[in-house]
C-alpha cells in the first residue's frame, strides 16, 4: 500500500527528477574488515534482515497521477542479496585488501591541513572478480552507485574478498532512506544479525521497532498542521523564521575561482584539517564558561573565517539537527534530519566571546523552532532562486560522520576514505572530537569541502587553514575583537605585502623636475626635446625658452609655490609653459579648453592662481576677461619673446618637496579636488624602471594636460633625454593613428581604455611599428589587448592603474603574448617604492580574492589635496 512521503523526502525525489540520476546524495559505508572467518553468506542474510526490519530500506518510490509516493516492498518479493566479489591476487603474491584505501585513522592528522587520498572511480560495476590494482576503483564505483528509486529499493551492497583474513565491505544507501545518525541504529542492527546467523540462529530483536519510518511521514504532517491555519505549529514557526531571516543576504560573496555556473555540477574538491588537542581543551573549557556547546563555539569561528573572506557581517549558515525529536525515532533508520539556517550577526566588531553569546542565542532560539522541515521553509519564504546556488545559504557545518564503527564478532572493523567528495553547498565544513582513553580532549578533525563549480583545490586547503587559524586564535584569547583575528600566514602576508603589491626599492635623485630636465639640456642640448609637425625643438633650445619664460613669470608675481593656471590648446609651446611655470618655483594648474567657463573659474578660483598664461589663439575667452577682473594677472605664452621681460630676474632653486601641478579631478562625486603632486612625485614616475625609459623613446603627446596621461606622454620622455611628439589637433581614429605611427616614427602611445576598445575592434594593426601601448583609467577590455597583440607583432600592451592622487598610476601589468590574457587584465604589481595593500574596514590585509578597498603607500602618492576655500 501507498503512502505519502516525508517533507525531506518529497524534496530529494524530485530534485533528483530535475536534476537526472545522480550519486550526489548516496551515504556510503565503507570498511575493512580483518579478522578470520568472515561468513559471507552469514553477513548476506544479516543485511536482509537489517533491510526486513527497517521498512525504509525497502521502500519503492513511484509516481502516481504526478506525485511521488513510497511503496514498502514485502521482504520475500525483494530479489536483494549482498554482491560478493572476488579480488585477483597480483602476481608474486596474494591480493591485500585497501592497498590505495587509506583509513580514516591512518591519515597524517598531525598536520594541519592533509590532503585526502582521491580514488578515481571504475567505469563499470564490479563484477564477480576485479584485479587487485582495480580495487579502490571498485570501491568508488560501488560508492556511486546511482539508484533508479521509483523501481528499486535504496540500499546496495558489495563485500570484496581481497584475502582470506582480509574484506572490503561497501553498503551504499541512498539518503531518501537514512542520515547521518542512521548509520547507528543500522550498525547495530547488522552486527546482531550477523552474530545470530552466524550462529545458524534468526536476530533476536530486543524488541520491535515502535514506528516505521511512514508512520513518521504521516505524523510529521499530523503534528505540523495546515500553513493557512495560524495556530497550527507549521504557520507559527514559518511566522518565526520569516522574521529571524527578514533581509538576510540571499548569497555569500566569497573569492570564488570562476563565476557559478547555470546548473550545478555537485563535484568537489575536500582537504582533511586537524586542531591539536590544547585548542579543542581551550575550546571545549570555553564552551563551558559561556553555557553554549562546542558545536556554537565552532559556529561561531567558521563566522569568523567567513567573515575575513569576504562574506561580510551578516552570515547564514546550514547547521543540520538530528530531527528526532520524539523517542520512538532513536533506533529508526530513515531521513530525519532537518536543516536549521543559523543567522550569524558580527556588525559592531564584538568580541568572540560576545559574538558566541549572540551564536548561543540565535541557536535556542532555531532549535526551538527546528520543526519546519526545510523544504517547506524555502516553500514559504521563497528566496530568490538561482538553479546552482542553494537557497538561504551556501555554508554548512555539520558534525564529522566517518561511518559507524561496525563490530562483528571476531572482525576488526576500520572506516576507508576514497576522498569521493561531492558538493551540496558552495563550502561545507564537517567536524567532529577525539578523545584520549581517559576521555580528555585530544583534537578536533575534519573535512573541508568546496564546489568545483567555484573554486579550485587550492581554495579548500586556504579556507581549511584560516578555520584552523581562527580557532587557534580564539582559543588564546576569547576577548579579541573580530576585526583583530588574523587568518593569513606569514607566508601569505608576505606575498601580500610584498611579492604581488610592492613595487621595487630603488634609489631615486631627490630632485626637482627643472633639475633632471636641466641634466639633458647639458647632456643632450642637440638632441630633439619635442616635435609638433614641422617645428621641434632641440633639449637646448627649449631650456633657453624655458629659462627666459620662467624669468618672465618671476616678473609677473610667480614664487615658491604660486599657482599658475594654464589655459592652452595642444602645441610646443604647452610644453615650454610647464617647464617654465616649474622653474619659477610655481605650481601649474591645468585647464581643459574643452571644459565650460564656469568649471574654468571654479578652478581658478580654488586653485587661488595668481597668474593665468593663456596662447595667443585663447587671449579672447571668456575666462581671460573673468580673471583680470579678479586681479588674477594674465601672461601671454609667447611672454619669453619680450626681452625686457628677462632682464635682472634670478631664478630660484626649486626642491624635490615642492609642489608641481595642482591635477583636478572630473567632479564625478560631487565637486572637483585639485591633487597637489610635488617634483619628487613626478622625477620617481619618470625614472621608474618599468618604462625603460630612453633617449630613443618618441611618446604621443596627445592627452588634454589637465588629465593625468599627461605626466607619462610629458615627463617620461623630457626627463629620459627622449622626445614629446605633440599630436595635431584632430580626433583620433584608427586611420590617423596609424599615420602618425609612421611620420612621427612613434614608439610609446598611451590611448583611454575606451579608445583602445574602438581601436582594437576597427583596425587592431593601427600600433604597428610602436614598442608600446599603454592604456588605463577604466577597466580595460580583455579582448582588445588579444587582438591588438595578436595583430601587432613585437608589441607589448601596458594596464596601468591608480587614480589622479597617485601621480598617474599606482600599478602597472605588461603583456607581449595573447594567450596569457584572461577574461581580465591584471591591475599588476606597484611602481618602484609604491605598495599597494587591500585592507578591510579595519585597516587589515584581506586575504587574496577578497574585495577591499586599495591603499597606495610610498613614493608617487600626491602630497595630499588642495585645501578648498570657502
């Protein structure tokens, strides 16, 4: 006769519909057994006595007008018998049972986190015999064994016969019938049975089981009651629960490997980990001293690791429970257990001790309400659905299940491992205690699994060793706030801190940008400084424009420090005005002819220039008339061709430390800041080691000066003896580009990330004939470095990062193959002197993958921003 199936139940069967026939959900017993005299016939009858007494085992579970329902199979219509198979001795020798199985015990849980032995499964079942060095994928194979469970029932078994004193025995239930606890009653059960059949005898019961697990299923649903009834248990706790997980995050973000995929795989990747015995002590003495258990105290860790990886302050976690909750079900194998999310709340940085008293209470206040089964929860709170994410949450912690310890007369029994890790969350950590033979504390051990749909091994072996590290931590000092346990190693700090965000240490001249240019003016005077067309000007000739410029706005009012505002259109002489204003000892400040007049005066304004220098094509805007009438004094850029202008004017000596432009922002957030960077910043920029800077490079000048690319196509070049090609004032297109590359002869070109997308889309092979494209100040395509890599041969592509604070860039990431291109361009490594560090909301170091926010520390980092006016 048909029944109706448990909530938990109805769950796996038509996810197993959805989703195919799978072993994802098997629970496998895997044990060798040693000892003389095994009676396989004896052990045969005793697991179908086992499977006769506990009706779930012999259950069917066919659909009927659309819904699934469970069909109890008499014992003598049931054709079931344990598969015994024969193990082929190897040559030389007989065969020995788990030669690649290790036990459970044997594992080196000395350290702390140890790789699981993985055993590849065979492709068939095993047979009447299998050779000795196919065994452990035998093993695996009958592990995964996939039930078809409308027609069969959910129990297989195989007992191998590698040597006559040595047995591998494999009882794979499908959990639609049994959990975790399960295994106990189950255990039992078949070493009574076997002791009796082995003595010719029938297992004697010490008494009847009180319920069958469909009578559990019919009560569940008595004791629940309807949802729409608001006094029945069911409608009271989904009352509870709707207001415990009210504006709970959906997902966790942790650094996952690769984005989730459209459906899950379940495959994963599992390391072992182990905490010596003083922590458990430290642990369990812990628990204690706060009335929680062990169990919240490791909650309330695994929150902590989750939390410095990234899943932020509020944290569900799955925590199962046994869900027997009457008496009558202790001795029942079937599926009874029940998932409770536990809401972990670590907002105001509490101490560990204070975060496990907030643990204790979320806990009573779950067990309280732990009747809803889980599917029904998801039912009712309906969370928004993705097919690869489980629902409420993603992170599991349960209690270590390693088989139960099956002990058959005259047998020794040891749990296998055949590391077959499936994956029903994004990470799951499983736990349990071990005792010495007083019954002390002597460790805690576990297994640590992650979706390979997310993450690569090398995630579980990290998450495992910040566990171990966080509870290694709290059990040191219960009252360290959250923010201030550390989960990284030297090592990884070490890379953090260094090998991945620090730039080269490298000595840089402490000086001032007039000085290092004036270097080249002695060293090079007739090399080419800049070229704009048909005009260039030799290193010589520019110092002499600059020296007598400079002198000129000495003249007009310029000192230490003075602002002078710049408001030019692209040409030679741009550069011969920067120059100058830094010789006089004054500080540039550059307009965008582009911008209205208005951000114009803003600027001016803020900045409190002086003096603006305007060419000979702006003397009428709009913001020349605004400022004379400010008393902001006006100086023509063609001011140096006033002889009189140079007369009996000395020059100051201009230091590292002082100011060279004041750079402002777009106003993006709000309104704009000027960015004061000082010579220093610009000389450690210029000399930094990774442009391998030269007297041959000839960089396109064709960035506005009031944007940052700017100090690169500018200073780079005039201070490395090589030479500014200014571009003429024409919209680039790949057409242009390409013609400048080979009149100019260029070798270096700097182009906006989104210019290099449009490039690379239209005409990739536009930088043929330049060493070097450089490109940043927004994400940058991936695709469009491959292609222009791919169709530019000898070219290699720069990514550089950093904001106007930071003097142009804080990183940089060079790239000559295409096929070392991912889906997305690396930031790179910091500058000469610069380190970039990831830090959280407290200032400490995130671990790799984690999002944070980016501090820049060293040399180039602007002197700070201009102070506003109000």
């Amino acid at each position: 006769m048909a029944s109706p199936m448990s909530f938990a139940q109805r769950r796996l069967w038509f996810q197993g519909r959805i989703e195919g026939p799978s072993a994802t959900y098997n629970i496998p017993m895997i044990v060798r057994l040693t000892g003389e005299g095994l009676d396989s016939a004896a052990l045969g009858a005793a697991l179908r006595d086992v499977i006769g007494r506990h009706e779930v085992l012999r259950t069917v579970f066919p659909e009927a007008d659309g819904e699934p329902q469970q069909r109890v199979v008499e014992l003598d219509d049931l054709p079931w018998e344990l598969a015994v198979v024969r193990v082929a001795a190897e040559e030389g020798g007989p065969a020995r049972a788990g030669q690649r199985l290790a036990a459970w015990d044997d594992l080196p849980w000395h350290q702390q986190v140890l790789d699981l032995p993985m055993v590849e499964p065979a492709d068939e079942l095993p047979g009447a015999e299998v050779p000795a060095e196919d065994l452990a994928g035998a093993v695996a194979r009958a592990a995964s064994y996939v039930f078809d469970l409308t027609t069969e029932i959910p129990i297989r078994a195989w007992l191998f016969e590698a040597a006559p004193k040595e047995h591998v025995l494999v009882v794979v239930m499908h959990h639609i019938a049994g959990d975790g606890w399960s295994s106990g009653p189950f255990a039992r059960d078949l070493a009574r049975a076997y002791a009796a059949r082995c003595a010719g005898d029938e297992p004697r019961w010490p008494s009847p089981l009180p319920v069958q697990y469909a009578d559990y299923a019919l009560w569940q649903r008595e004791l629940l009651g309807d949802e729409t009834d608001p006094t029945s248990v069911l409608a009271r706790q989904i009352a509870h629960w709707r207001e415990e997980l009210a504006g709970a995050p959906e997902g966790l973000e942790l650094p996952v490997d690769r984005p989730r995929p459209v459906q899950a795989s379940y495959r994963g990747h599992m390391v072992g980990f182990s905490v010596p015995a003083d922590v458990h002590r430290a642990l369990s003495s812990l628990a204690r001293e706060r009335r929680a258990t062990l169990f919240m105290v490791l909650q309330a860790g695994l929150t902590v690791m989750l939390s410095k990886a990234g899943a932020g302050d509020d944290i569900p976690i799955g925590a199962a429970v046994a869900g027997r909750t009457d008496e009558a079900l202790g001795d029942l194998v079937g599926c009874f257990v029940n998932t409770l999310v536990m809401r972990n709340d670590l907002t105001g940085d509490p101490t560990f001790t204070e975060l496990l008293d907030r643990v204790r209470g979320t806990t009573v206040r779950a067990l309280a309400h732990q009747d809803v089964p889980f599917e029904k929860l998801v039912e009712a709170l309906a969370p928004s659905r993705l097919p690869a994410r489980h629902p409420l949450f993603q992170v599991a912690l349960s209690l270590l299940d390693v088989g139960p310890a099956v002990e058959l007369p005259g047998l020794r029994s040891d749990a296998l491992s055949i590391g077959r890790p499936g994956a029903k969350f994004d990470l799951e950590v499983m736990i349990g205690e071990v005792f010495d033979a007083e019954g002390a504390p002597a460790g805690l051990r576990g297994g640590l699994t992650v979706s390979a749909d997310l993450f690569d091994m090398g995630a579980a072996e990290r998450f495992a060793s910040w566990f171990v590290r966080v509870l290694t931590a709290v059990s040191a000092d219960p009252g360290v706030r959250v923010s201030e346990v550390e989960v990284l190693s030297s090592a990884e700090r070490g890379v953090l801190l260094g090998g991945w965000g620090g730039g080269g240490v490298v000595s840089v001249p402490d000086v001032s940008v007039p000085e290092l240019f004036g270097v080249w003016v002695g060293r090079a005077p007739g090399a080419v400084a800049v070229v704009c067309g048909d005009v260039s000007l030799m290193y010589g000739e520019l110092g002499d424009r600059v020296s007598r410029l400079a002198r000129c706005l000495v003249a007009a009012g310029v000192g230490s420090e003075s602002r002078v505002a710049v408001l030019m259109e692209r040409s030679v002489d741009v550069v011969v005005v920067l120059l100058a204003v830094l010789r006089a000892g004054g500080v540039y400040v550059p307009l965008d002819v582009a911008w209205p007049v208005g951000r114009m005066e803003e600027v001016v304004g803020d900045a409190g220039a002086c003096v603006l220098v305007v060419d000979a094509g702006l003397v009428g805007h709009g913001l020349v008339g605004w400022a004379r009438a400010g008393g902001v004094g006006v100086v023509s850029a063609d001011a140096e061709m006033d002889v009189e202008c140079d007369a009996g004017v000395l020059l100051p000596v201009v230091r590292a430390g002082q100011a060279a432009y004041v750079m402002y922002t777009s106003g993006s957030t709000g309104r704009p800041k000027g960015v004061v960077a000082t010579h220093g910043d610009v000389v450690r920029l210029a000399l930094d080691r990774c442009w391998g800077a030269s007297g041959s490079m000839r960089v396109l000048f064709h960035a506005p000066h009031a944007f940052d690319a700017s100090s690169y196509e500018l200073w780079v070049p005039l201070l490395s003896g090589g030479t500014v090609v200014v571009a003429p004032p024409v919209a680039v297109d790949a057409g242009v580009l390409r013609r400048w590359v080979a009149d100019f002869a260029l070798t270096h070109v700097h182009v906006t990330a989104g210019l290099l997308r449009v490039l690379a889309e239209r005409d990739p092979g536009c930088f043929v004939g330049v060493r070097e494209v450089l490109t940043g100040g927004d994400v940058v395509p991936a695709g469009a470095v491959r292609r222009v890599l791919e169709c530019c041969a000898g070219v290699v592509v720069r990514h550089l990062y950093g904001p106007t604070e930071v003097t142009l860039c804080a990183t940089q990431w060079v790239v000559s193959d295409a096929a070392v291109v991912g889906d997305v361009v690396p930031m790179g490594r910091g500058l000469d002197n610069t380190r970039v560090l990831v830090l959280d909301g407290s200032l400490c170091l995130v671990p790799p993958g984690v999002v944070g926010e980016l501090y820049v520390v060293g040399a180039g980092v602007a002197r700070g921003m201009w102070v506003v006016r109000v």
